[in-house]
C-alpha cells in the first residue's frame, strides 16, 4: 500500500523537488500528503502548487511563543496523519514534544558525513576544516540533534580551490539521489532500526 508522507521544508525546496519527482516516477510509492513550512516566502511553495500538494504554513515570527509554535506544528503535523515526516532542509530546531511523537517516523537530510559538521553552515565546517572528502546523510531523526541513526551516505571529494558555494552544490546533486532513495527504502518497509545501526531488508 501507498504511503502517506508530509514533507516540511523552509526554502528552496530542490530536495522536496526531488521526492516529488520519484513519486511522479512512480520509484517511491507514496503520496506527499503536506508541505508544511515556516516560511511564508519559501520557494518550496511554489513547487507544492504545481504539484498540487496542499500547502500549511506555520510561520515562526507570528506566534507569542516557542511554545505555541510547536504546538501550532505538532497539530499540523498530526493533521497531516503522515507514515513519514521528512524534513527537507527544514531549518528550525524541532522541540522534543514534536520529535517524541512520531518515533521512528521521521527522516532528515545533512549536507555533511555525520557526526561530523552538525548543526548550520555544514559545507563551510567541513571547508573550514579542511577535510578530503565530505558528503551528505540521511537519518532518522530523534531527540540528539542532527544524531539519530543513519540509513545512508554519500560522500564527494573536497577539491582545491573549492568554497562553501562549489562544495555545497557537488553535495546537493548527491543529497538529490539519496533522499528519494532513503524515502524509497522507507515507504517499502525496508527499513529497521536496531539501536543506532539501520538494516536495510533485501
Ligand atoms: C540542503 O543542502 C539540506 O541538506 C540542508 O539545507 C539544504 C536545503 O536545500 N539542510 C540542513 O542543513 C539541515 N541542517 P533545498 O531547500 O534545496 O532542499
């Protein structure tokens, strides 16, 4: 059976693109149910529209609270009766209540090889220190942040002469093959977490 999925993005949203695309291909089986966003400005609307994903935004700067935002997203997000949140380079911090109520059901992508880089501006940490090789990581998402098991890596090298910019964009064009393929491997119940390690069925 087809999947339900929400997807929540805060910007460009060439990830979600690209989650859309392999639905579109029929490669991954499911239905992007939701785009939620906390920007009202995001691109990723636009590209929700023309999919014709329904769109929730729930912008950060009007509510009273940190609070009652979280509450504002986990209602969202339970509307959204999801078998998958994935976070598409969704970039506020999830409080625990959000993250403690969809175990296991989470996913986010990092453009860095964790637990290396975590946090903002990865690809500049990872020129800044100067590392060979650099990449990017999807994982499930709990409450230690950018640190919940890791269904999978891609990794491209740091060449000379490289910057933030040129370093982000190699990552991105991996990020853009191993999300759909770590959303895949979900939606067909190939997924098992077994303490930190994720199994992948055959
Ligand atoms: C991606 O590079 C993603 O890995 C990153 O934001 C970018 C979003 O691009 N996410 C994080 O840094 C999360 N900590 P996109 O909007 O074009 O998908």
């Amino acid at each position: 059976m087809k999947k339900r999925i929400a997807v929540l993005a805060s910007g460009r949203g060439s990830n979600f693109q690209a989650i859309i695309d392999a639905i579109g291909a029929g490669t991954i089986p499911a239905t992007c149910v939701a785009l939620i966003t906390d920007n009202p400005t995001a691109y990723a609307i636009e590209r929700a529209e023309k999919a014709g994903i329904p769109v929730k935004v729930i912008d950060f700067r009007s509510f009273p609270s940190r609070e009652a935002y979280e509450r504002a997203l986990l209602a969202a997000m339970q509307e959204a009766r999801a078998d998958l949140y994935v976070l598409a380079g969704y970039m506020r911090i999830l409080g625990n209540e959000v993250v403690r109520a969809f175990p296991g059901k989470m996913v986010n992508i990092h453009p860095a090889l964790l637990p290396s880089f975590t946090g903002l501006h990865a690809q500049r940490q990872a020129i800044l220190h100067g590392v060979k090789v650099a990449g990017c990581t999807v994982h499930f998402v709990d409450e230690s942040l950018d640190c919940g098991p890791i269904i999978l890596q891609k990794c491209v090298p740091v060449l000379d002469g490289d910057d933030e910019d040129t370093l982000a964009d190699r990552i991105l064009e991996q990020e853009h093959t191993a999300f759909p393929e770590a959303v895949r491997l979900f939606c067909e119940d190939r997924l098992e977490i077994a303490g930190r390690t994720v199994r992948v069925r055959k």
